[in-house]
C-alpha cells in the first residue's frame, strides 16, 4: 500500500511539472487583462479571435471591465457592450451597441460580438506598452447612394411553435400537446404583443401486480387543458414615463376557469433613464381593470360567474454591475370590492462577487395568498390531489436559494481545448 501510494505521489509530481513546463496558454506581455461579463459569449470562439488580450477569471485582477447586455427589439436584439478601465485604464470607458435580428445564426452573432469588443478594445491597447505594434485598416466605400429601406412588415415580427411528446411504461403513459402563436410590433414609441397558446396533457396510470399482468381494467385518468390569449399596447410618454393597456382572455381546466376575461390599463415610472434599463432600473407601476369569470365549478364564494374589478402596484429594482447582479421586486394584488381578497409577493435574487474568487449567490421568491376566488366550493378527492388535476387552497407559496462559489489558482484564462466538451460554446451565468 505504501509502494502504492509512492508510485501516484511520483507521477503526480512528475505531471505537474510538465504542466508547468508547457500549460498550453500563451501569456500576452505587456497586454492588458480582460474580464468578461457576458452568458450568451461562445468564450472559446472570442479567445480564439482576439488572441492578443490576457483573459483573467476575476474582475479585480482586470485592466478592463467588458460587461454584455441584450435588450429585446421584436425582430431581434439590442446588444450593448460597455467598456470600463481600472487601474492604469481607469480614465477609459465607452459603450458600443449592435443589432442581432431573429433570423442570424449563431456563428453570425458571436462574429458580430467578437468585433464590437475588438473594437472596443482599441483604446486600451493603445494606452498599453503594445501600442507600437498595432496597425489598422479602414474600408471606406466612396460615392454610394443613400438607400431608404422600406420594411414591408412595417416592424412586426411572427413566431408560431408547435411541439409535442409522449412517454410511457407499463405502468403509466403521458401525451402533451402545446401550440402558440405571437405577434410582435416593437419601436421607439411603442410596443405591441399579441400572443395565443393552448396546452393538452393527459395521463394514464394502469394496475400491475409484481409480475408486470394487469390486475384491473380500470385506468386512472388525468387531464389538464387550457387555452390562452393575450394582447397588450405600451406608448412611451418620455424617457421615463409610460403608459399601456392590457387584455386577456383564457380557459383552465386546473384552475377552474371555464372563461376569464380582462382588461387593464396601466401606468409606469422609471426613476432612471430607459436607455439604461439594460444596466439599471427603478420602476414603478400601477393598474387597473376589470374581470369577468365563468368557472367550470361553482366557487367557495358560490358563484358560478362574476364581473370584478382590480387593481395592483408593482416595484422593481434592477443593476448589472461589474461586482454582480442584483433585483429586487414587490407587488400588491387585490379586488376592490374587498381588499381582504388580495396577493402580496416579494422576490429578490443577488448575485455578488464579494471579494476576489467569492461569489454570494441569494434568491428568494414569497407569495402571501389570500385571492384564490376560483377555488371549487367541492374538495378535489384524493386521487385528484396526488395527481394535480385541480386548484388547492394555500395561504401562502415560496421559494429561496442561496450559494457561495470559491475559485482560486491562476488568474489567466487564456487557452482554449474544447476536446470531450460536447460543444464549444460556454455560457456564463452570474
């Protein structure tokens, strides 16, 4: 045992040197060390490109700060990509923006990225002891006729998805049908979304005795079906105030609406400019409307439809720094006709790069429940509580989390070997 043990300490000692002889990773001397905040980056791709830069794993022991947002356009993405400089750079920022439409693959869009942050590095480099080194072109394209583009769609955007899938056993089997449609107008001004869904889940659980023989004809059935649509319109008052109507109409079988209707309308404030929304936001809002319910079952309030009327305020807090993530939100939920009937929830998630190498990762979401008006008067038995057909009544649902991450070793993160990796994207998430 112990010659064993001799034998892995010696080949141990004898790897690592020949890894600290050659790791595979080229060191950039005298080039500045890049930390990048971005999840939807193919890094292998980026570090392949632009070959010139020192990748670090932490922010603190970067020269530049690259922090990727995306913002939805309708017909695709806004991609904003900000550049902060530290220590030796810290008089340098600037931010740099691109759209990626719908229709662009995914090698298109990490070419297009790979770019933007080429470019946006430009400057750093030229502050560095590189400096001397660095040539550029410029294609110019002289004489060319201004075009105005005429979009036929006048900037709506359709997407239309159907999928479906079935699993079974001898003991059970289970088909699902889901379908949607939507319609998205998305400018400067305003915003409309149209959407229209429909789900179908059945079950099947069959009696077997030990030896795999059916030992009841009878099977257990399951089912749950809805059916939804919705539409909104949302005008932007100025960089801060808006204003939007809401509309829905829809079927649940599980939560016992036979048909439910609405209608809102809506009022919203951002303390911050909506140009920084990628980044930062502190929003207000507030509507109100109107319901109108037809169940399938006669509710605990011996109603077997209803017109209500409703209200909520909501408060949401967001930032996307270079030391993490944070969002925080809040919103009352209740009927006016009596305010006991309501729904007050709290959700937050951080993630916070508390020190160099610790990462403090919270969530948590509460929902306190006093609104379940659709609650059928008749208690669900028992084979429908195990099997989740309808509605329970609860007082309160939630959920947290919480996670410290610790990594440490070299700061450099500059060679690239995919190699049984399944893929060459990686996706950062933080």
């Amino acid at each position: 045992m112990k010659n064993y043990i001799l034998i892995v300490l010696v080949l141990f000692l004898f790897s690592n040197l020949l890894i600290a002889q050659d790791n595979g990773a080229t060191i950039v001397k005298g080039a500045p060390n890049i930390f990048i905040k971005c999840w939807q980056c193919d890094m292998t791709r980026m570090k392949r490109k632009i070959d010139f830069a020192n990748y670090v794993r932490q922010r603190q022991d970067a020269d530049v700060v690259v922090i990727v947002t995306n913002q939805s356009t309708g017909a695709g993405e806004k991609v904003s990509i900000y550049f902060e400089g530290q220590r030796d750079y810290s008089a340098l920022q600037d931010t740099l923006s691109l759209d990626i439409k719908d229709t662009e693959t995914e090698s298109i869009i990490d070419d297009k990225i790979i770019s933007k942050v080429k470019q946006g590095l430009l400057p750093y480099f030229l502050k560095s002891p590189l400096s001397n080194k660095i040539t550029y072109e410029v294609g110019v394209e002289k004489e060319k006729a201004v075009e105005k583009i005429v979009d036929p769609w006048n900037s709506w955007v359709f997407n239309a998805s159907l999928r479906g899938s079935f699993n079974g056993s001898s003991s059970s089997d289970r088909l699902s049908i889901y379908g949607n449609i939507n319609a998205n107008r998305i400018t400067k001004k305003d915003k409309w979304r149209f959407s229209i869904s429909s789900n179908f889940n059945e079950r099947h659980y069959y009696f077997r005795d030990s030896n795999n023989v059916v030992i009841d004809t009878s099977t257990i059935t399951s089912k749950r079906k809805s059916k939804y649509f919705s539409g909104s319109y949302i005008y932007s008052l100025d960089d801060h105030w808006s204003i939007g109507g809401f509309t829905n109409v829809f079927s649940n079988t599980y939560s016992n609406y036979d048909l439910g209707s609405g209608f809102k309308v809506g009022l919203e404030y951002n303390i911050f400019d909506f140009e920084e929304s990628d980044r930062k936001s502190l929003i207000f809002s507030y509507k109100i409307g109107a319901n109108y319910n037809d169940y399938v079952d006669t509710t605990v309030f011996f109603k077997k439809s209803e017109l209500l009327f409703s209200h909520n305020i909501g408060i949401d807090l967001y930032q996307k720094q270079k030391w993490g993530n944070v969002s925080l939100g809040a919103s009352f939920f209740s009927y006016l006709h009596d305010i006991r009937i309501n729904n007050l929830s709290f959700n937050t998630n951080v993630d916070w790069n508390i020190f160099k190498g610790l990462t403090l990762s919270i969530g948590a979401y509460v929902s306190f429940v006093n609104d379940q008006i659709s609650l059928p008067k008749e208690e669900t038995d028992v084979i429908g509580t195990v099997l989740g057909d309808r509605i329970l009544s609860t007082d309160y649902s939630a959920y947290t989390y919480v996670g410290l991450r610790y990594t440490f070793g070299s700061k450099y993160a500059n060679a690239v070997n995919p190699r049984f990796s399944g893929g060459s994207r990686t996706y950062y998430f933080f």
